[in-house]
C-alpha cells in the first residue's frame, strides 16, 4: 500500500528529499503562494509547525504557481519572501503543479486519496491542506478557505 513516506521531492535548496524521513509523524501538506490573498496563512503554518513540531507535526509548503500566476518567483525568491516576510522554518519544497498531466506524484496520489468538494480531485486554488497520519495515509482534505484553527481538532487527533 502507498503512503505519503514513499514519495520525495526536490526541496526549496534544490535537494531530494524523501519523505520517508517524517515516518511516525503527521503531516499538513500546503500548496502555497507569495501573492494570494491566503499567503498571510503562513502565519498560522509557522505556528502549528513551532507548537506542534515537538509532538509530531510536520508543515511541508509546496509552492505552485497555477493560480493566477501568484507564485511568480524561483526558488531562492520564493525562500526569501517566506523567511523575511512570515519567518518561516518549517520545510518547504521547489515549485510543483498539483494539477494536470505535470502534477507532482505526491499531490497526484493526495488527490485520489482524498476527493474534493463533490467528488472533484482537482485542486481548486492556493493553500489547499492534506492531513496525513502517522502511518502515512491521508485522513483529511481541507480547502483553502478553512482556517487553521478549524484544523485544530483533527491534528489534535491524527497526533494521538
């Protein structure tokens, strides 16, 4: 059986990574942008990451820039707006698309695991969330409009 543990990406230095290496933890997978009205939920990305890092949590941000064309920016860009702008310490990844024939395999394989509103796989926009157990399998599928608080309960749950 596949689990988020068996895919790995290139991360925001330009490295492969396997996300093997989170085995045993949760993980809140993010599609995120520079310029989207939902950027300032880095915010809150950094926080759970920071509060919740110890009991298990892991935050992975994947930047993609399908939607309006609001992650413009390399990678370097991309690190830097993030670090000065909402300090964020948590990993992030290089840009992937999450839709089409191009999307990543990881978000190919979240989106069949866990449908979106009314059956569609397609994601929809920025700062859609994938949480995923400590045995590596999706629990939940969040939109982008749902706040992190409204998270809290089922990470509370995915960590116990």
């Amino acid at each position: 059986m596949t689990t988020a543990y068996d895919f790995s990406a290139q991360d925001i230095e330009g490295h492969e990574r396997s996300l093997s290496e989170y085995e045993g933890k949760a993980l809140l997978i993010v599609n995120v942008a520079s310029k989207c009205g939902f950027t300032p939920q880095y915010t809150g990305l950094e926080k759970l990451w920071r509060d919740l890092g110890p009991s298990g949590l892991v935050v992975l941000g994947f930047p993609c820039d399908q939607f309006g064309h609001q992650e413009p920016g390399d990678e370097a860009e991309i690190r830097n707006f993030c670090s000065l702008n909402y300090d964020v310490t948590f990993p992030m990844f290089a840009k992937v698309d999450v839709n089409g024939d191009k999307a990543h395999p990881l978000w190919q394989w979240l989106k069949k695991e866990k449908s979106g509103l009314l059956g569609l796989s397609a994601i929809k926009w920025n700062f859609s969330k994938f949480l995923v157990g400590r045995d590596g399998k999706v629990v939940k599928r969040y939109a982008p409009t749902d706040t992190l608080e409204s998270l809290a309960d089922d990470i509370r749950a995915a960590l116990a």
